[in-house]
C-alpha cells in the first residue's frame, strides 16, 4: 500500500481490488499491521461471497466476478487462518 493513511486504509478495506492484485499480496504488504490484512481479507471474503451468490441467480456482475471465480473464497479463508495464528 502507499501508506497507511485513514483513508487510504479504509478505501482498502472498501475496496481491495483497487489496491491489491491477490490477496497474498495483503499478507505480504509489511506496511500493514495483523488487524488491518485481517479487516481486507473479511472485506474480500464477503465480496466474493455476494458475486457467488449473485452469480448463483444469474446476476454476474463484471471484472470483480471474473477474479473472484479464480480466487475461491476458501483460499482467502485459508490466508485469514494464516494470519490469525
């Protein structure tokens, strides 16, 4: 990340795909403390998890379907596991 400003932080976790490629790259980021990787990694979770669920009812929605479809929802589970212990 390019800093740890509030705000930058808080559109991170808003948005993590504006910010970061994978999230492997969140747990990398040496900028960012345990708390922060843990709140983008939930924040990711939930949104692959909505675009399933969308998908699910036919209602994909673009470029964040797409990489969530690659991403499954398990491997950020499993980073979060990671991070937590």
């Amino acid at each position: 990340m390019l800093n740890k400003d509030i705000f930058l932080l808080e559109d991170a976790i808003c948005n993590p795909l504006k910010y970061f490629n994978r999230p492997e790259d969140v747990v990398a980021d040496s900028d960012l403390s345990k708390s922060e990787k843990l709140k983008i990694l939930e924040s990711w979770k939930d949104i692959c998890q909505k675009i399933e669920i969308a998908d699910s009812e036919g209602m994909r929605q673009g470029t964040e379907d797409l990489f969530c479809t690659l991403i499954t929802r398990q491997g950020i589970i499993d980073l979060i596991g990671k991070i937590s212990h």
